[in-house]
C-alpha cells in the first residue's frame, strides 16, 4: 500500500500519534484529510485570530475599551464574548514607539484560542521557544521584521495562568476607518509579536 504522506521522524511523539491515528481513519475511509486540512486552517487562519482583531481594532477606535483591556482583558476580552479554551486569564500587551512586544511559552504552547485561533506550529517549536528569550531581536528578524536598535523588545512568557495578547500600533492614514476595516490590518503574527500591523493599501 502506498502512503503520499511525509514521514514522522521529525514529530514530537505526540504529534506522531495524531498522524498515525489520521492515516488509519483515512485509509478506512472515515474521515477527509482535505476537509481536516480546512477545518484546521480556519480555525488557525480565519475564526480565531478574527476575534483577536477585533478586540484589537475595538482598542484603537474607543480609548474607553483600550484603557478597559490595559487593565482587565479577560473582562473586555469576554464583553466581545470571545472566551473559552485556554483564554480565560489574559493580559494584553500594548506595543509603543518604544517597546514592541513579543509572545512566547518557553515551558509548552500556552496560546489564547479563543482570540487567536490554534497556535502556529512555529509557536510550539522549541526553537522559536528558546531563542525568543535569548535573542528575540534575531527571531524577529528571521519573521521578516526589522526594528529600530533603539526599541526596546518585552518577551512576555505564558503560562497556564495567564495568556498574553499584543496589541499592535496602529497604522498611520487610518483616521475614521470602521473597526471592521481595522481588523483587515491586524494579523495573528501580529499579536503574537512577529510582525507588525498591516499599513493601509
């Protein structure tokens, strides 16, 4: 029988066991690995990080909800009815013309679903676990951003307690832009820290 899948050497045990268990059912024609790969990326690509955006873009727009989410984002993150797994303790990070912000869980892959959506694989990645505390500037600029010498970079840990959210700077040339046309501006990688927000078009 032939197999078109890659091979697992690569795969944490875990991650093995998921793609064994896939082959099985799809060999037994209980599942569609094409409707799997769909499920998956909307919900890494599309669902959840569209919630974050628009807590985001609801932050640039109301300062009364930004000051809200500085100081209790569980509360203003839950007013937009965006809870659930692994986003019930949050604390959002809000990037400056000083400090740019940068997400990272050195111990597993603690990630906010419900505002992001399931965490990048890369995010899970020990290398991206370990060398975003040690040279976050270096990663930084391995995601394509670049930034000043003189910014400063906050890497923020989670935990299984808290999970952070970073709220991106806001796009110059968007006065008066609706917060549905923000949120198009506002990528996952952005606030997990790896890139920036989009400039407008």
């Amino acid at each position: 029988m032939s197999h078109d899948h890659d091979h697992d050497n690569e795969l944490d045990p875990f991650a093995a066991r998921v793609r064994a268990l896939e082959t099985i059912l799809t060999e037994k024609g209980l599942i569609d690995p094409a409707a799997i790969d769909v499920i998956v990326d909307t919900y890494e690509t599309k669902i959840g990080p569209r919630n974050g955006a628009r807590v985001v873009a609801k932050a640039w727009s109301d300062p009364a909800y930004a000051d809200w989410l500085k100081r209790d984002a569980t509360a203003a993150i839950e007013s937009l009815s965006y809870t659930g797994r692994q986003g019930e303790h949050m604390q959002a990070v809000f990037n400056t013309e000083e400090t740019h912000n940068l997400v990272v869980c050195t111990l597993c892959s603690c990630y906010p679903w419900s505002v992001l959506g399931l965490p990048p694989v890369w995010y899970k990645a020990p290398p991206y676990r370990s060398r975003a505390v040690i040279d976050p500037r270096g990663v930084l600029e391995e995601f394509g951003l670049t930034l000043p010498a003189e910014k400063k970079i906050r890497v923020w840990d989670s935990t299984a307690e808290l999970r952070y959210l970073v709220v991106p700077m806001r796009p110059q040339n968007t006065e008066g832009w609706s917060e549905e046309q923000l949120a198009e501006l506002i990528s996952r990688d952005a606030m997990i820290g790896t890139a920036v927000a989009k400039a407008p078009a």
